[in-house]
C-alpha cells in the first residue's frame, strides 16, 4: 500500500488526552451481534445508513479473532491462518444499531495480480465514500510493532480526515517487561503524545475488551469528532496502491 506524497507538515494528528482521560465510562454491552453482507465493489455496499465502524490492519494482524472477542461470537469473523484469502469488505449488525466492517488487510503480496488490482480501489473508495463511517480501528501487532504500511495507512486516514484509534493487538504475547518498551515504542513511531492512547488487546485473554468497547461504543452513540479524544484532521490527498494491499483477518 502506498499513498501519494503529501507537503511536509500535512496529515499529521495528536491524541489530544490519554486513554484514562477519554469521555466514556462504561463499556458498552452487546446484546445482539449478525453477519449482514460481504461485498466486493462499491455498488454493493449496504443501502440502510447505520453509524459504521471499521476494523483495519495488516495481514494476519488478528482481525477477525478481535472480532470475535468483541462481539463474542465465536466464528462470527472467519478466522484465517492463510494471508490473503479474504478479500471483501465484511459488514456485521450490532446491537441493530451500528456496522462493524472487516476491511481487507494490507501489506500481504503473495496473491495474484489482478485480485491486488481490485483491493486498493476497494479500501480506499469505502473510506472515502462519504459514509456514516464514525471511527476506525487500526490493528498493529504488538510483536511487530509499527510498519511502513501501518504508516502509509495512518497517513491515509489523516488526509481523509477519517478519526482512528490504535489498536495494539497480540499483547498477550509479549512478555511484561517487553510490553510496556513496545508500547511506548509503537507511540513514538505513530507520533502520539501518550502510550495510554494505545489500547492493548489480546483475544485470548481478552485484555483490552472493555476499553475498546467503551471507544467504540462512545463513536458509535456520538458521531466523529465529538469525543474529547478526537484526532485533529488535515484534509489531503491520499491514494492506495494496489500492487502491495492483501487480507487474511
């Protein structure tokens, strides 16, 4: 994935406050959760205008296990150890209130030509469609840390002026005396203010759940920008590249 270059200066965002200082207070409960629909162009995207939140991360970054986790239903989200099989946007229905959409990965090549050619276009034409799309969650892995494509997608979202909220997941695999230098790294390369900005997650142990319920919940019930924890948006240009974009999670 790759986007166009911007002047220097533009598409840069802050956390305003920490994660302990964000406006919601409880987390927000699920009652219902379903698969509404997968789609493979624009065409096909949903008609009904509900609050969307979307889910975003390299491939193999535990998308679909988040999922999973957060809405515990297990298999809701087809889980894959293959990167780069699924290749919709995967629409669920919570509470009959809000979507939670499954973007494709990014960052997986190892797929044919022409179904790369179709994600970048696919991605970047539902981010910028103009939607009800209240927040995305980008996905990092907390044993990788951040990657030109995590950066190149950050930046993308900031020209749109589209509101994210960092996501550190596999947390569970860090040992604790890892953990904490990892997180303040990860900060540091997205060029956050505050490491409490960033929630750790872990669907096995399901550490972070009620924090990124509480955010989600809080975006899905108060729309963008309204929360004390809104990134500053600068409008640009921003482009996706097809060539390097793929998806397992």
């Amino acid at each position: 994935m790759t986007i166009t270059p911007v002047q220097a200066g533009q598409g840069e965002r802050r956390i305003l406050t920490a994660l302990s200082k964000l406006c919601y207070t409880n987390a927000m409960k699920i009652l219902s959760a379903e698969f509404v629909t997968s789609v493979s162009s624009l065409t096909q995207l949903p008609r009904e205008q509900r609050p969307e939140i979307a889910v975003v991360g390299r491939s193999n970054v535990g998308k679909s296990s988040l999922i999973n986790s957060l809405l515990r239903r297990r298999g809701l989200a087809r889980v894959s150890g293959i990167p780069g099989r699924t290749q919709l946007l995967n629409f669920f229905l919570v509470n009959q209130d809000f979507h939670l959409v499954d973007l494709p990965g990014y960052g997986y090549a190892k797929v044919p030509e022409s179904i790369r050619r179709t994600w970048g276009p696919l991605i970047e034409g539902y981010l910028a469609a103009g939607r009800d799309l209240r927040a995305v969650i980008v996905l990092l892995d907390a044993r990788q840390g951040v990657t030109e494509k995590d950066l190149q997608m950050k930046q993308l979202l900031e020209n749109l002026s589209l509101d994210w909220v960092p996501v550190l997941t596999k947390i569970d695999k860090l040992r604790r005396t890892a953990r904490h230098a990892q997180i303040r790294d990860v900060a540091h390369a997205l060029d956050l203010s505050d490491p409490h900005a960033i929630i750790p997650f872990s669907a096995k142990s399901e550490e972070g759940r009620e924090a990124l319920l509480a955010v989600i919940g809080d975006y899905a019930q108060t729309g963008p920008h309204s929360r004390c924890s809104a990134l500053t948006p600068t409008p640009g240009p921003a482009r996706l590249r097809s060539d390097t974009i793929g998806r397992s999670e």
